[in-house]
C-alpha cells in the first residue's frame, strides 16, 4: 500500500491499528496511540477521525536526536491504560 504522505500514511496506520485492536475485543474507550513529542500533527487529528477518546494520544518524550526512548517514557505508558 502506497500513500501520499505523513498525514494520509498516520491515518491509515491507526485505521489499521485500530480496526485489529476492536477485531482482537479491546474497548473502544481504552485505546491509546504513543506519540513521539515530535511526532507528526496528524497523529492527533487522525486519532480524533477515527473516534478515539479524547486523551488517546500518549505523548512520548524525545531523545536529543528527535527519537523516542521508551526507558524514558515508560511511566506515561505504563499509565495510559489506568487512565481509561
């Protein structure tokens, strides 16, 4: 599958996402996406299309180099699920 860019290839990785994660019985209400601080806008903007609850979106935070360190973020999504 091919895309046109950032926007249309984050909308249709959570569509996916999501779309498993409802298949696999997960609450609707308990979903949540991790988001790099730098991440792209359209993380949050597709999240809201595609009917996720309002605080989904985890924000991860970034390394020096713009990465995710998930040892450096493990306490926002270790809490996202508790979070609803």
């Amino acid at each position: 599958m091919f895309t046109s860019g950032g926007t249309q290839s984050n909308l249709q990785a959570l569509l996916l996402a999501r779309d498993e994660a409802l298949a696999a019985g997960a609450d609707p209400a308990r979903l949540r996406v991790l988001a790099g601080e730098c991440g792209h806008f359209s993380v949050q903007k597709s999240a809201a299309l595609l009917g996720l609850p309002a605080g989904a979106v985890v924000t991860v935070p970034a390394t020096r180099t713009s990465g995710c360190a998930p040892t450096r973020s493990r306490p926002n999504w270790t809490a996202a699920p508790a979070k609803g």
